[in-house]
C-alpha cells in the first residue's frame, strides 16, 4: 500500500492491513523528485490512486499492492508553494497496522508499537535463508582464511593437517558466520531503521571438519530498549542460533546481537563527528610491517596447560590498515547479506523495498554499502566507511588460534563490538590470560581479548576460552 499525503503529514498512519490491489514497481517512485514533483507528475508516474483518503486532516492518496512478503510501502508528501516534498518508509503489515512505523524525516523511527510487534517474534522459529556457505568445501574455508588474512596451515595445507590430530583439514571457527545469515546480522522487523553488528557469543563444540555440510535454527531472543550519545533511540536485537552437522549433532551454538537505531538522529548527533581517518608515513606503514612480522603461529609445538600462567599475554596479531580490498577479501570469504546483481537485485529490492537505498546517481543499492560507501556511512553517523562486526571477531578468532595451536580447540568466543573501524584504521588484536581450570577431562584457559586502534581505542572486546593439551595425558593417543 503506498500513500500519498497532501500537504504535510506526521505522526502514524492508519491503514488496513493485507490490503491488494495493483503492482507498483518500486523503482517508478525513484521518480517523485523530492521539492519538485506536483499532483500532476503523481499522477502520471503512478496513475490514479487506488482511493483518496483523509489522514490527520490531510489528503491521502492510497495506492494498494502486494509483495510477496506482505510489506507495506509508503510515501508521505506535502505541498510546499505549490511543489511536494517526500519522505519514504517501509513497514511489515502482518499482523499489524502502521501505527508502529513513523516518518519525521528522510528514514524510519522506532516507535512503542513497532517495539511491541517485534517483541511478539520472540522464541519463534525463523525460516532458514539460503546461506553463502552451505558446505565447508577445501575452497569455502581457504577463502575464508584468506579474507581474516589468516595463513594458519591448518586451514589450508592438507599434508600438514593430516599429521594433526584432526587428520585432515578443518575451518578457523568463525568459518559459521558464512553459513548462517541471522547469526551474521540478517535481522527482522524495524525495516527502515538502521542495523549494526554488535556482537556474538560463540560456543564450539568441536571443529567444522572439510567437506561438512552445516545447517542452522534461529530465533529471536532479545529486545532490549537502549538510548545513548550515538543514536536517541535504539533497540538491542538478540538472536540464538544452533549450527548442526548433517548427522544431527550440534557443533556450535552462537547468539549474535545487532543494534538498531534511527539513521536521522545518529547522524544529527554526530557522535564520531571529530574523527578522521588515518594518513600514514612510510614510515608507521613500516612499523606495522614489522609487527606483520612479529606474529607467530604456535602450530604443531603443543602449548600445554601446565604451562600456561595466569597474567600471560598473548603475542598481537595486527590487521590493516583497513582499505575496501580488505572489504572485498572478506566478502570474497563470507558472503555478505544484502549483495546481488542486476536482475536477482531488482528481484530482491522489489520484495524488500527498504533495502533499496539510492546512491547519488539515483539507482537503488542495499545498506550493506556502508562497508564501502562513506556518502552512505556518514548519513548514517558514521565518518567514513568500515568494516563489518563478524569480519573483527573473526580477528580476534585468528588471535586465538595462532596462539592455541593444532593440538587445542577454541571453545568459547564472546566478543562485543564497541567502535567503529574505518577504513583506513589500524587493528591490533590482543589478549591476556585471566584464569585457568581443569573440569574432568576437560583442561581450560579463559583470555581477556580486545581489538585496539592506533588511537589507543578499544573497538571490540570479550572473553575467549581455550582448550588445551595437558602433560598428564600427552602420551594418550592423539
């Protein structure tokens, strides 16, 4: 349903909902030029409305349709010295009407009702989405290694996988974000209102070996009402998902968070609005070549518990400076969330028409372009582009693993992403071991981790566990 309110319309609208009528390309409406168009140009572009309506007082023109996933699309416009100026939005329409969605500017509000439809989705069942991933072939977990910047042999040398005791060649743990999308940041509801990768907590139960087949449930978990300096109103997402292999046990578990929040007051506040990105000397460039240099893989040297002293710091692995190429290397590697092509692009736009953000030119493109498109980045509060939120805690996986070695297992990784990393910026990923345990078996380190920039910020930062080989059993068979 799309309606045209004349002169200025705020505050929600009313409309019925599973309302049907004609289709209605969403690409036409590219055509009602904000402070230009006229109830004439409405009517040649869209044709006669469907129905004219009185909203608040004001003329409504309703246009009627469908999609397939019962979304309503609307534009609100109001005449100003004889021309019409526009403001868009998109909201669910099952189950509810539009008074949960409004518009007071160029994207959408939080509102009470939107928060209360979307907490009636907790504990349902999510159909699964196609993933990128929907097998962990040699290919998938090379690039996937090769997008963290992650040269562990482990990964990708099959003669020296072999002599481990997995026998063969496993995927760096966050492999998982490429075969799930809702642990990746895919979320529901709040359409218009902006995402942002917050966090994950990941439990391994044992490693995704080469050629597995993974597939995963999902439910929403978690809505948590937030304020604060970036955004006036937002909404913590939480979202629990269970990886399975095809034989039916659970290999991981992980619940992901996303931050919601309203595009046109993140950017008003302007938050970030001080910072620049980064220039670089030779010489700085030289220095993190050097601390490239440093990094260590333990590999085949067990690191074994006994050894292992609480305080212990972890050597640093460095990433960046970020540039797009890095952007794409990890695309190239997890797949992204809102990226398609041409034909299969306007499919999509067409069924989600709030993932059609035009760019200057006037041509629809999906959100997920923040991550290379600072225009985009600082309409959203954000001073340039930057990286994604899973791209950073697979860093600090990649830490991890350097650091446990082929004979240990990463057990447990719960990572909230804190700062913006933008293009240009430098990451060192760091750690500390905090405690250490024995539960049966079971020989334990937990490490303090965080990702700090070269403005000595602290970007993202958690707790991992380790498993690791123990001397009392080492003459066990591996």
């Amino acid at each position: 349903m799309l309606v045209l309110a004349l002169p200025l319309l705020s505050g929600c609208l009313l409309v019925e909902k599973n309302q049907r009528g004609r289709d209605i390309d969403p690409l036409l409406l590219a055509e009602v030029a904000p402070g230009v168009s006229t109830k004439s140009d409405i009517l040649r572009i869209l044709g006669v409305p469907s129905r004219k309506s009185v909203v608040q007082d004001r003329e409504a023109w309703v246009y009627d349709y469908s999609t397939e996933e019962n979304r309503v699309t609307f534009y609100l416009l109001y005449t100003e010295k004889r021309k019409t100026i526009q403001q868009r939005g998109v909201v669910d329409a099952v189950g509810a009407d539009m008074g949960g969605f409004h518009m007071s500017g160029r994207y959408a509000h939080i509102t009470d009702e939107a928060i209360a439809e979307l907490r009636a989705r907790i504990g349902v069942p999510i159909p699964r989405r196609e993933a990128y991933l929907e097998a962990a072939t040699p290919d998938a977990i090379r690039h996937f290694a090769l997008g963290i910047g992650d040269p562990n042999p482990l990964w990708t040398d099959d003669a020296h996988a072999r002599a481990t005791r997995w026998g063969g060649i496993i995927a760096p743990p966050c492999l998982l974000y490429g075969m799930d999308v809702v642990s990746s940041g895919m979320v529901g509801g709040l359409p218009g209102v902006h995402a942002m990768f917050a966090g994950t907590n990941w439990e391994w139960y044992r490693p995704v070996r080469a050629g597995e087949r993974i597939t995963s449930t999902s439910r929403l978990s978690d809505i948590i009402e937030k304020s604060g300096a970036f955004a006036a109103r937002s909404v913590l997402q939480g979202y629990q998902t269970v990886f399975h292999s095809e034989h039916g046990d659970i290999v991981a578990t992980a619940k992901a968070f996303c931050l919601r929040t309203e595009r046109d007051t993140a950017q008003a506040r302007g938050k970030y609005e001080g910072i620049r990105q980064h220039q670089y000397t030779p010489e700085a460039l030289e220095r993190i070549a050097a601390d490239y240099d440093r990094e260590q893989i333990r590999g085949a040297v067990p690191r074994y518990w006994e050894d292992v002293s609480i305080g212990e710091e972890l050597q640093p692995i460095v990433k960046g400076p970020l540039t797009i190429t890095d952007i794409i290397a990890w695309l190239r590697g997890w797949g992204g969330l809102f990226i398609r092509a041409h034909k299969i692009a306007l499919a999509y736009y067409r069924r989600h028409p709030a993932a059609a953000i035009h760019n200057e030119l006037g041509i629809p493109e999906g959100p997920e372009r923040v991550h290379w498109d600072s225009a985009l980045a600082r309409q959203v509060g954000v001073p340039a582009a930057y990286d994604y939120g899973p791209q950073r805690i697979s860093w600090l996986g990649n830490l991890m693993t350097h650091w446990i070695g082929d004979d240990g297992l990463l057990r447990r990784l719960d990572v909230q992403v804190r700062r913006f990393n933008l293009i240009g910026d430098t990451t060192w990923c760091k750690g500390r071991v905090v405690d250490k345990w024995q539960h049966g078996e079971a020989y334990e380190v937990e490490c303090e981790v965080w990702a700090e920039n070269q403005r000595g910020e602290v970007t993202a930062q958690g707790r991992a566990v380790a498993s690791l080989p123990a001397k009392v059993r080492s003459g066990a068979a591996r």
